[in-house]
C-alpha cells in the first residue's frame, strides 16, 4: 500500500503510556489548590421604603447583624419626582457602606400590562428620549458607581417590556436596551453598571438567548426566582437549587458575565424556612451556583411573608448566613 493511503497511527502504545503517566500530573498542577475558596458573595437586600428612610437600613442591620453589601430599591417612568435621578438615594445607600442597586422600570405601575406608551418600539424610537438623557447625564454627574437594573423579568409575561406583550417581540426587547444604554455612553454615565435580569425560566417563558443584547451592552446578567412553598394553590415547595440551578446554568451557556441572584426568597407554608436558607446559601450556592457573585433578599411581605422575619427560626438562619466568610462579598 502507498505510503500516502495507509491509515495513520495516532496514539502508538508507548503514546498512550506517556499519555496515562502525565496526564495525572498537569491536571493535578492546573487544579485549584485544595481548599482554595470561591470569591465571597456580595449578600444584598430590597428594604422597604430604604433608602429614602434610610432608618430601614439601620433596621435591617440590627436584625441580621451585618451590613448589606447591595441596597437595591424600584423607580418607575411616570411618576414626577419619584421618575427622576435622585442623588439623594444613591448618597444614603453609600453612606451606608453599601453599592446602590436600582430597578428601573419604563411603565406607569399603577396601570397594568398593556401600555402603548411604554411598548419596547416607543422606547427604541425615541418617544423617551428627553427623559432618559436627562437620566443619563444626571448619572454621569454623579460619577460614583451604581447598578442600574433595566426592564427586569423580560421574559415573562406581567411587564409592559415583555415580549409577546403589549406588541413587543423579543427583537423589540434588545432594540429598546441598547437604545437606552446608547443614550447613556453618549452622555458619558460609565459609572453605571448595567444589570440584565431575568425571571428563572419556565414553561412558555421567552428563549433568553433572544432576549440577550450581547456582551457588548450587559455588565452583569440576573435571575429572580422564589420558593412559593403552599402559600399559592399553585405553587409547591422547592429548594433553592431547585428554583434557580436550570436557569444559571441557561445562562452560564448563555455569557461568561458575573451573576447574581437579584429577587430571591422563600415562603413559610409548606416546608422549614429555616432549612431553606441554610441548606440553599451555606451548602447548595457553592456546589450547584457557582456563577453567583451576588445576592439581594426580596424583603417584604407582600405575597406571603418572603421578610427575613417571617419567623425567629428563618431570622436565625439568615443572621448566620451573613456571618459567614462565603458571603462577605463587595460589589466592583
């Protein structure tokens, strides 16, 4: 047979010897050493009414007995002075020693789902554009770091910026989000950093790789997940792991972007809460999310009691975990 036609050897015996012998070796020098730890976790909150009573910051704190790394508060468009840049919020969160958090929302949130005004295509257009520059220039006046968490959840169904409602597509989503952050690069408003959530997925949600405007125009990606235990007819209770593990690891396939949990928490009714806190945050966060860089506990009681409150059991709980070196964590 010519030399050309004969089928090549790739890996003789003696090959595949060196092969299993060194092989061992550099894995062995790759590795982390052991023990080595994961970058701690930067452990946040919404607070109630925090921070423009920023007596609910000290509250917190005397409850949990640390300070939160994140302070994360809601703004919606429409409503007057409340819409508007407020560096007053921003310097009672850092005077606190925490990074500010905004959720900013482009809807009146007194009016429902579907509001042609605030469809995705408006924003895109420019139908918004006064308000958003004078934003951006006031953020860039600030200077100081902040998260700017914009139209969150979009790939549910309960947001006039979801896709699939209030005549958007999922193609309207990531046209109206680099129009804004556009807005912001041209008004010089760096020191913001931009916060890409999503609700964990579900049947019938939005695909997130449609929904996802690129490395390009994201700093951080998110998820919002809760355990709603029985206190809904038709919820069932869920460890942590088990509300969020499918969609970070979505999203891990999805961007190399640090992550965070932004809206975490979970119900009293139908497990031990408790449990719920130690297990998911001391245990299940390292082994199963280890994409996670941050943290913000949904402190209120609104659908059910999600406050780390809720009983002396979970309070107990949630103060070990913020004594804990795994979440001592501080937000770049």
């Amino acid at each position: 047979m010519p030399a050309l036609c004969r089928p090549r050897v790739l890996f003789s015996p003696s090959r595949l010897l060196a092969i299993a012998f060194v092989l061992p070796l550099l894995c062995q020098f790759l590795a982390p050493p052991a023990g080595a730890a994961a970058a701690p976790i930067a452990l946040g909150a919404f607070i109630p009414g925090a921070p423009g009573d920023i007596a609910q910051i000290d509250n917190y704190r005397s409850r949990v007995g640390a300070d939160p790394a994140i302070v994360m508060w809601y703004q919606d468009w429409a409503h007057g002075d409340d819409s508007r840049f407020s560096r007053n919020n921003l310097a009672a969160v850092n005077a606190r020693g925490a990074m500010p958090l905004l959720t900013w929302e482009p809807w009146n949130y007194a009016d429902g789902v579907e509001q042609s005004a605030y469809s995705l295509k408006a924003i895109a257009a420019g139908a918004h554009d006064a308000y958003i520059t004078q934003w951006a220039s006031d953020a860039a006046e600030w200077g100081k770091p902040f998260y700017l968490r914009f139209a969150h959840e979009m790939n549910g169904n309960w947001y006039p910026w979801a896709g699939g409602v209030n005549g958007n597509t999922a193609a309207d989503y990531v046209a109206a989000w680099r129009h804004v952050v556009t807005i912001f690069r041209q008004q010089g408003a760096t020191n913001v950093r931009w916060v890409w959530c999503a609700n964990v997925v579900y049947a019938g949600s939005t695909a997130l790789s449609q929904l996802y405007p690129g490395d390009a125009w994201v700093d951080w990606v998110a998820l919002d997940g809760y355990n709603w235990g029985t206190s809904q007819e038709w919820s069932g209770w869920q460890s942590l792991a088990s509300v969020f593990v499918a969609s970070h690891d979505e999203l891990a396939r999805l961007t190399a972007k640090p992550m965070m949990l932004s809206e975490v928490s979970s119900a009293e009714a139908g497990g031990n809460k408790a449990n719920w806190i130690t297990q998911g945050f001391l245990t299940d966060m390292a082994k199963r999310l280890p994409r996670i860089r941050a943290i913000i506990w949904f402190n209120e009681n609104k659908e059910t009691d999600w406050r780390i409150t809720s009983s002396d059991a979970a309070a107990n709980a949630f103060s070990k975990v913020a004594a804990s070196a795994q979440f001592k964590g501080r937000l770049p």
